[in-house]
C-alpha cells in the first residue's frame, strides 16, 4: 500500500464528509497520479444503503493550490 499525502485544507474537508455524513461508515481515499501536474484525490462512499454496490458517491477533494 503506497503512503498518500494530504494538505491541511484536504484533511479538513475530510473531516467535513464524516461530519455530514455520519451514518456512513467506511470511507476510501483514491489517489492517483494521472494528471501529470499534481495528485488526484477522491473520497469515495457508500451513501445509500444498497447491498450491490461498494460505492455510490465519490468526491473530488484534490488540492490544486499545491499543483
């Protein structure tokens, strides 16, 4: 497993996903680096109950301040 790297305005909007849902569980941060510029990073969840799917929502919680 590869370290991910997170700026302090990135943790706090981590922080603010848990806070908004906070039935939800499980989160799963997606980093990848196909931009070239900087790293893409995704925060991805199970919103709704459904026993089908891993994930339904993703957001985009990259730092382009940093690019």
């Amino acid at each position: 497993m590869a370290d991910i790297a997170l700026t302090r305005n990135q943790v706090y909007q981590m922080a603010e996903i848990v806070a908004k849902f906070p039935d939800t569980e499980w989160f799963i941060i997606d980093a990848s680096d196909t931009s070239g510029i900087g790293p893409t990073v995704l925060v991805k969840f199970l919103m709704f109950k459904d026993d089908h799917k891993d994930v339904d929502t993703t957001v985009n919680i990259t730092d382009f301040s940093t690019w």
